[in-house]
C-alpha cells in the first residue's frame, strides 16, 4: 500500500444541524462494530472514531478517503451534505485543534481531551488504531494538555454544565425551592445539577433505568433516587428537568410533557437535552411555557465567551502548529528510515560479500589479525560511502522532501523493500477540499 496517508472525514455542530448528527452518532458496542466494519475495508490500515454530542470524525490511515466517507453516507444519505475531509497534516493539525478544545462549542471546556482519549482507548482495544494513530493520539493529547498548561484558555472556561445554569438562570432568575430532576445517568447531567444548585436549588431527583447507577448518581449530586416507572410523577414535581441518557430515541415525548403541565397547572418547565441523539422531542417546545433546549441552543449562549478568550485561542492556536510541525518532520524523519537501513544492509551484504571472496583466496595466508583488519576495511568503505548519502537522506525528510528517499530506493534497487515501510506523503492540499456544500457555508474549520 504505497499511497496510504492519514484521513479524516466528519461532521460537527459547526457543518451539520443535530438531527443530522444524532444519525450518526455511535456508542458502546455499535462504536465497536463500526471499529471493525472500518479496519475490515480494502485499503485502510488503522481507523479512529471521535464520537460526541457535538461531533462525529471519523480518522483512517488507508489508500484514500472513500472508506470514512462511506461510514456515514451508509448510516444517513443526508450526511453527505455536511460533511468535511481533511488529509495528511490538514488532519493532523484538526485531531490537535479538537483536543485541545479549540474547535468545540465551548472553546477552553475540558470535557473533549477525556472524550478523544476514551475513542483512543476504544479503538486500541478493538485493535483498529495501532502504531501510527497511537503516535498520533498520544502527541494530539501532549499537545493539548500544552495549551492547558502554557495558557489561560480553560480558566473560567464556559462548560456545558455553566450554559445549562445561564438558561435556567434566565428563566427563574434563582431556584430557591424548586427541584431539579435528571433523567439518566450522564455525566454531563451531574455536572449540571451541581451547577444548578449554586442557583439555590434544594431538591434533586434521579431517575434511570437502571437502578444501580441511577442510586450512585444520587449519592453523588445529594439527591433521592426514584424508580424509572415514575417518571410521569417526577415531570410533574421538576422544575428544571436534565435528560442525559444513552436511548437511541425519544424519552420525554409531547405527549407526556403534556400531561406532566397539566398536572402542574402550567407551572413553567425547563427542559435541557444534553443528549445525543435526542432524548427530549422538538416538539415540546411548542407546549406552553415549557423551555426546550437541546446542545444546538447552547451555541447562542457561548458566543459571548468566545470572544472573551480570543488571545489566549491566538496563543494556543501557535502551539498547536508548532506540535503539527514537529509531528510532521518526525513522520517524514521515519520516512527515510526505512531507505537508509535497507541501503547500508544492501551495502554490508556486498562488503561481506566481497572481504569473504578475498578471505577465501588469500586466507591461508593471514592470521586473525589480518583477517580482521580486511574484514574491518571492507566496513570502513562501506561507513565513507554512505556517509553523504545518510546525510542528504536526513536533510531531505526533515525538510519534507519525499522525493529524494524514493529516488535513492529506486537509484538502488530496495524501492520493493522501502516503499511498504514508508509510503510516500500525498502533498497536503492547498486548500481543504470539502465533501457538500453545506460545510462550505458553515465555516467548519479553524474559526
């Protein structure tokens, strides 16, 4: 496989409207199937599957980008509107933006390195990422935690559970007396339950479907849990209702949230899903005053932030470039590796070669000492001749320079041994090209 590079194809909720994204959207299990379903394609040599509430990217070192784009247009025709392909170092330097939480919603949060961390693992286990991806990975996740140490990016960072108070906040103002349910045992929930109390809520409720993690949960905000079967009660006891849960459909429907605000007298209900795909049903929010949003919505409250952190997204932003950099020298480094060795192996077999020949003739003629001293000629001549060649190779692959390692491969006749160890780099493009035309519009990329 000579042409293999890494690629990425993904869409996120700078490209794509969440009921494109929840279509796609993998956990557990079916994260794994799709792991297989990938490595198991003609041409692609490890695969990684980055999956959130706010993105899913899909990265695979193979022949070309076919194989990724195929894991989405095969789960949603849809898709193919929105999506985005980065190739060689254009997705190196994304997987660094994303990790370093310079590409999320909430640019500075913390959650997105555990998130890429977590796919790593699950790609690893599954034995689809290997050694190129873990190199990668691991210098995605230094390279993050560079920024998170070397700027200010992430202090008083607006976090999903912090969007999740603001809303509530300016809905009631404070909850002193009201209660606050959660529906599942997300983590992102908790997160913005104990959020919620700073606002003076007194009452937390849980409810799962399973009664083991939903008791834990409870224990770990201060709440009571409360059985999955009374879930229509709890609607109408709630004032702030937060749905983390892992369904694949709807849990809270119009139907029930309309019998719930009839039991409450139309007392108001907040409604936040965190949850991808989604928990609560659109329509909800057409009932009277009941408050639904969904991780889109949160988009609007975050801009502000943004704006506040811009210099230390500036001084980030040159980190991650000096880390895509270093990473690309060492990739084209190791590129040459491959050449060299075979070239002096190639080199000591003919010497060896050659000092036998001679041995053999004049041999009995020698003692150890002069067998030694042809034997050490013959390496000598080998070492002063590919002095410079060693040397031009390295300058060529630190400065990028492909070309050269393959012509010297060729000029010797190991291109058959090289090229398997070392594909040649495909030219990063000029420009990202885009898969749709929607993600175009959108600005999906380094904003």
């Amino acid at each position: 496989m000579s042409g293999r590079d890494l690629y990425l194809v993904g869409l996120s909720h700078k490209s794509a409207p969440i009921d494109v994204r929840e279509r796609v959207a993998l956990t557990g299990d079916a994260l794994k199937d799709a792991l297989d379903e990938l490595r198991a394609m003609e041409g692609v040599a490890e695969a990684l599957v980055v999956s959130t509430c706010n993105r899913v990217e899909v990265y695979v070192q193979a022949n070309d980008p076919e194989p990724a784009r195929r894991f989405f247009t095969s789960r949603a025709a849809q898709a193919v509107d929105h999506l985005y392909l980065r190739a060689g170092v254009e997705a190196v330097r994304h997987l660094f933006r994303v990790s370093a939480s310079l590409d999320s919603m909430v640019v500075g949060e913390q959650q997105i390195l555990g998130q890429v961390k977590e796919a790593y693992g699950v790609a690893s286990a599954a034995q689809a990422a290997g050694s190129y991806l873990s190199r990668l990975c691991n210098r995605a996740f230094a390279t993050a935690k560079r920024v998170r140490t070397e700027t200010d990016i992430g202090k008083g960072a607006t976090s999903m559970s912090q969007v999740a108070v603001d809303l509530v906040e300016k809905i009631f103002g404070t909850l002193q007396g009201r209660a606050i349910l959660l529906v599942g045992a997300g983590k992102m929930g908790a997160l913005s339950a104990k959020a919620l109390q700073v606002l003076g809520a007194d009452r937390i409720l849980v409810t799962n479907r399973s009664p083991q993690r939903g008791q834990a949960l409870a224990e770990q905000v201060g709440g009571a849990y409360h059985g999955w079967d009374g879930l229509p009660g709890l609607l109408a006891q709630a004032d702030v209702v937060i749905v983390s849960t892992g369904a694949p459909d709807y849990v809270l429907t119009k139907e029930l949230i309309g019998h719930a605000m009839k039991a409450r007298h139309r007392r108001s209900l907040c409604l936040i899903d965190l949850a991808v795909p989604r928990n609560v049903d659109p329509a909800c929010a057409h009932l009277g005053d009941v408050y639904a949003y969904d991780v889109d919505d949160m988009e609007k409250v975050v801009r502000a932030n943004h704006e506040a952190r811009r210099g230390e997204a500036i001084r980030a932003e040159a980190i991650v470039e000096a880390e895509v950099m270093a990473f690309a020298k060492e990739r084209e480094a190791r590129a040459a590796l491959p050449v060299l060795a075979s070239l002096r192996r190639r080199a000591e077999e003919i010497a060896r070669a050659e000092a036998e020949r001679t041995l053999a003739q004049v041999g009995a003629k020698l003692d150890d000492k002069g067998r030694r001293s042809v034997e050490a000629m013959a390496q000598a001549i080998v070492n002063k001749l590919l002095h410079g060649p060693t040397a031009k190779l390295k300058q060529a692959a630190s400065s990028g320079d492909t070309g050269l390692p393959g012509a010297a491969a060729e000029l010797f006749g190991i291109d058959g041994e090289a090229t398997e160890a070392a594909p040649p780099r495909p030219a990063a493009p000029a420009a990202a090209p885009v898969i749709g035309a929607a993600a175009a519009a959108n600005g999906h990329d380094r904003s």
